[in-house]
C-alpha cells in the first residue's frame, strides 16, 4: 500500500480556504462593528443640548419650587422641569434656593 494521503499542495491549498473564510467572517465583524460606532456617533450627535436653567419642584406636584439649577447640573433631581433664562431669574430673585453644587446664582450675577 502505497497511499502517503494528501500532498502538501493539496494541505496549503485547505489551508488557504481556512483562512480566506476566517478573514471574510473577520471583515464582517469590522464591517458591524464600523455600523455600531457610526450608530452610536449618530446618537451622541443628535441628542439635545441640555437646557441652559432648570426648575427643580417638591415631592408632589403642588409643592412650591426647592431648587434652580444651570441646566448640566448633576444634582438635579427628576422632577426638574427646562426654564428660560428670565424665569430662573424670577425664581431666584422670588426666594426659590440656588442649587449649592452648580450656583446659577452665581452664572446670572445674582449673589446677595
């Protein structure tokens, strides 16, 4: 019997269908993972701007006004609502408190 199996050409040329399979499933995990990034890009891209003044109310709805913040506050809480410029400063100037962390007081030149 004089069978050797299969030659070495016929070894590299498996080889090569390995490889050139693994490197098509390699280009469509780049191709995917280039369509997440863009995606994600995208939606950095088009969130909104944060609102420039925020108006923090009390735990019930008919609670009076507890905080204005500058609009990229982090300490703002969830029941913060946007407000224009002119609004934050009639809330200050009518004894709603100035957040103690982002002092938008202190942004619209209204410090005591």
């Amino acid at each position: 019997m004089n069978d050797s199996g299969p030659t070495r050409l016929t070894l590299l040329r498996f080889l090569e269908r390995v490889q050139l399979r693994d490197l098509e499933r390699t280009r469509r995990w780049i191709t995917e993972e280039e369509r997440r990034e863009a995606e994600r890009r995208r939606s950095i891209d088009e969130k909104a701007a944060p609102p420039d003044w925020l108006l923090e109310r009390g735990l019930n709805g008919h609670s009076p006004p507890v905080y204005v913040h500058a609009g990229d506050c982090w300490n703002a809480g969830k029941r913060s609502t946007d407000i224009e410029q002119e609004q934050a400063r009639r809330a200050l100037a009518d004894g709603v408190k100035a957040c103690p962390h982002c002092r938008p007081d202190s942004a619209l030149h209204m410090l005591d």
